[in-house]
C-alpha cells in the first residue's frame, strides 16, 4: 500500500499518509480544506521486495535450518 505525503498550506506542515489509492482523496478530505497532497511518487512496501541474497554465516544458516527441522509444518520460514 502506497504512502502519500501531504502539507498543510498555511502551517507548511508535512504529514504520510498510509492508504489506498481510491482512499486518497477521502483521506485528504479527513484533513480539512488546508492540506494538499504532494506530487511525487508514491512509496510502496510489500512482501517479497528483498532479494535473497544472504549476508549472514553459514553457522548461523545451519542454526535456522535446525529450527526450521524442528518445527511445526506449518512453518513459513524461507529455506537459506
């Protein structure tokens, strides 16, 4: 979901604002007649962004796969 920022025009104030797309204008409507949104791209955050390139030991690689072995199956750990 994207962020959009916003800025008051008579205080200079910035705020974000986390919403949906089709909320955007019922969110800026919340704020009152004063806040603009600001043109820029939006800010996305999801799952699955991270490439799986991994920065840590191969110890601790062998730690997580032993609590992944040793775990529930329903377990939605990532294999390293």
């Amino acid at each position: 979901m994207p962020t959009y920022e916003i800025q008051n025009q008579k205080t200079g104030e910035v705020k974000d604002v986390f919403c949906s797309y089709d909320n955007k204008e019922k969110e800026l409507k919340k704020h009152g007649k004063d806040w603009v949104y600001l043109i820029s791209a939006p800010g996305l955050c999801f799952e699955g962004s991270v490439a799986k390139i991994s920065k840590v030991s191969s110890g601790f690689k062998d730690v997580l796969k032993g609590i992944k072995k040793g775990s529930d199956k329903s377990n939605t750990m990532p294999d390293m």
